[in-house]
C-alpha cells in the first residue's frame, strides 16, 4: 500500500530514517476506533510502499 499523510483516519508519529536513508520507521494509530492499539510501520523510499511491522507497538527507532 502507498503511504498517504493525509489520511484522516490515522495519525502518525516517531518517524526515524534508516542509517542509509533508504527506509523510515514511524508508529501508526488508527483514530476513531475504541481501544485500537498503535502499530509500527516501514515506509520504503524507494517504492513509496509501506507495510506494517508490528501490531501493539509504538515509539519504533533504528538500532545502532
């Protein structure tokens, strides 16, 4: 799926580029949905796609 910011049914956050500059990470929260937990995402520079990483995460960052 091709990221979208304007995307009123979530809210993003925490976004951190990969080492290289060739991926980001960021935590996802979908609005409007009682208990939905946050989710850590992996957007792709190169292709625009992004794909859900983990579910019940947040706060992601790169390790050294």
């Amino acid at each position: 799926m091709k990221f979208n910011k304007d995307d009123p049914q979530y809210t993003y956050g925490s976004f951190h580029w990969d080492s290289r500059g060739r991926n980001i990470v960021f935590q996802r929260f979908e609005l409007d949905v009682p208990f939905a937990k946050p989710e850590i995402m992996l957007w792709h520079a190169e292709t625009g796609e992004i794909q859900s990483v983990v579910q019940d995460a947040s706060l992601p960052n790169w390790l050294p």
